[in-house]
C-alpha cells in the first residue's frame, strides 16, 4: 500500500489498484490543536458544517507525511502511517486468533494480581490469553468489600441485570436460579434469553470449603467446529434455526430469538447459546423437528463429553474471566453440610476488554 500524488490529487494505490482519495475526506482527518482536541482526539470542528466543494489548492509528499492546503484557508500536515492504517482492519482483537482446545488443556491461564495489576503489561499479555483461549484465571485477588466491582470497574463497565450489578453464587432458600443450589450444573451459557447477551461473565470465589463444586469449562468454538466437520446437516440446522429462550421470576419475564450457533457476517463462528432448561423449539414440520431435536441432542453430547471438559477448585481469591459468547461453564455438585462455597459474579461487555486492550497497547507503545 502506498500514496501517490498527480495533479493536486491524492492517490490510495494497493495490490494494483488505484483510486483518488475524495479531498473531503481528507479535509475531515485535518489535525493540530485548532481542529483535534489533544486528549480525546475529537473533532473541534462540525465536518457536516463545511463547505461542499473542498479543493486542494497545493500537495507536498515524503516518506512520513502528507502536507495538504485546502481551499478553504485551512492547512495540514498528515502521518502517512494513519492514512494506511484507516484503508486496513484497525481493530487488533480480530486479528488474535482463537485457539481451540479441549480436556487436554493444561495450562489456564493463571495470572497473580498485584497493585497497579490494571496498568501493566502483564495485564496486556492476560487480555490477549483471554482472546486466545475465552478465558483467564487471576489469583489473589482481594475478596473484601465486593472487589469484584472494582476490578470489572477497572477493566470497563459493569453491566447491570435484574440480577443486580453484581449476584452473589451460593446455596439458599426458594431461589430463582439453579445457580443458587448445590446442585450440578452442565455445561451452559448464561443469559441466553437477554438481548444481547451480555458478552464476558466474571466470577470471584471468596469462599470454597467443600470437597465438591469443582468448576467445569467446555470450548464451545472448539465444539462446534468439531461438529461442522463430523455432522454438517446438524451443524447446518443449528446455525439456522431461531429458538426462544426464557426466563420468569417474580419480578421480571425475559424473552429472546436466536440460533443455537451464530454465525457472522463472513460465516464463521461467532456465539454459542446453551441452556436446555431454558430453550423452547419452535413448531416446524416432524422430519425437521427430528432432525434440529437429533442435532441439539448431539451437540450436547459433546458439551457434556468428558473429552472437550476442563475441572478445577478455585481458591479464594481465585477470579475468573470467561467469554460467555464461546465457552459453556458449569460446576459438579457439592455437599452444603460440608461448608460454605461462596462466589461472587458480573458480566462485561466486549467494549471493555477491548478498550483495555487498545489503552494498554498504546501505552506500550506496541
């Protein structure tokens, strides 16, 4: 990719093709502290309020920069790095690419939180395991005075629920969630029935004396890639078929429509919604029914399976971060005579991590 100029024109050429670049355009990107706030990087001008036909009245070009004159007075001087980089995919997540795994896995991914933990590169390298894997453990992290809040906090925004802006995961009466039983819990995730799903859960074990209630993970990307390859027909079903998931209590009736698998706008994977206490099939004719009742079957045979299950205790202090759009978590049952087990939990959304991960990169210059 490089710049060329003819004629008082500005040139994009890349793999043999070569477009003008609209001088408006440029116009717009016009920077210095008379037209771009030095924080923010916002605009201290209304594009939308400019004069229709912006000329350029002179060009200079050399290796690092583009120094335009417009024909509205106004003068600039641009990075040639920034204007290639607006032609490509700026958003640095995408280009992380998942790893799958399954109950072979052995590393988790485990950090130690300190001081400062938040703004340090260490943090960076646990945001892109994060991406790599759909989730990271964090060791030692405080359990007083609700510290979850402040590390979501510290990370991005809360995301509040009817559940509140934070829930607290342990046994107790008449409850409105299995969560809050000593009961096993499959593989599954959570809030399949909010749109939209709220993307990140966070858990933080404060208490766990009891033998049992080991938590369980499963790659749901690595799942369901093993079932396009092995059940296409039920992957095919799976990625288009609606089903309606809900959720009543006392208090609140939640509804939403969506496919067990989601696809993006390329094909590929994109989110999986698990939870067959909660999913109500819609009414199609009986050879279809057979064959979407045949395929969620089989997919929850591979949730389930012992090969694609990772177990583990979290400690006190333990804090895991987990991708509720790509992994299913669970847990084994435990006995409540035993002790207490006692979890804290949040969710994030993608905007979070992500603009972590932008701050953290900048600040390392990377």
């Amino acid at each position: 990719m490089k710049i060329e100029l003819e004629k008082n024109k500005v040139f994009f050429e890349n793999q043999g093709s070569k477009k003008e670049i609209h001088p408006f355009w440029l116009r717009e990107r016009a920077n210095g502290d008379t037209f771009v706030d030095e924080i923010t990087q916002q605009r201290l001008f209304d594009p939308t309020q400019l004069k229709d036909n912006i000329q350029i009245d002179s060009l200079n070009l050399s290796d690092d920069y583009l120094e335009i004159s417009f024909n509205d007075g106004v003068y600039t001087k641009l990075a040639i790095k920034n204007i290639l980089k607006e032609f490509s995919d700026t958003n640095d997540v995408k280009h992380i690419n998942k790893i799958k795994w399954d109950s072979s896995l052995k590393d988790l991914n485990i950090f130690e939180f300190k001081n400062n933990f938040f703004e340090e590169k260490e943090m960076l390298k646990a945001l892109i395991n994060f991406y790599q894997y759909g989730f990271v453990i964090f060791k030692k992290v405080p359990t007083k005075n609700n510290f979850i809040v402040n590390f979501a906090n510290s990370i991005g925004s809360i995301r509040r629920t009817n559940f509140g802006e934070f829930f607290n995961v342990k046994s107790k009466p008449n409850p409105n969630d299995l969560a809050y039983t000593s009961l096993p819990l499959a593989p599954h995730t959570d809030n399949p029935y909010r749109n939209p799903v709220p993307c990140i859960q966070i858990l933080h074990c404060i208490e766990n004396e009891v033998s049992g209630g080991l938590s369980t993970l499963v790659d749901g990307f690595t799942v369901t890639e093993q079932l396009k390859k092995d059940f296409p027909d039920y992957y095919k079903i799976l990625t288009e078929i609606k089903v309606r998931f809900q959720f009543i209590d006392q208090s609140v009736v939640l509804e939403g429509w969506a496919e067990m698998i989601k696809l993006d706008e390329f094909g590929e994977f994109k989110q999986v919604r698990f939870s067959p206490r909660l999913d109500f099939v819609p009414l199609m004719d009986k050879e279809r029914l057979e064959l979407y009742y045949s395929a969620r079957k089989k997919i929850s045979e591979l949730y389930n399976s012992d090969n694609y299950r990772v177990e583990f205790k979290l400690q006190p202090g333990d804090l895991i971060m987990m991708d509720n759009y790509r992994l299913l978590h669970g847990r084994t049952n435990y006995d409540a005579n035993e002790g207490n087990r006692f979890l804290q939990g949040c969710y994030i959304d993608y905007d979070s991590t992500e603009g972590k991960f932008g701050h953290l990169k900048r600040k390392f210059n990377l």
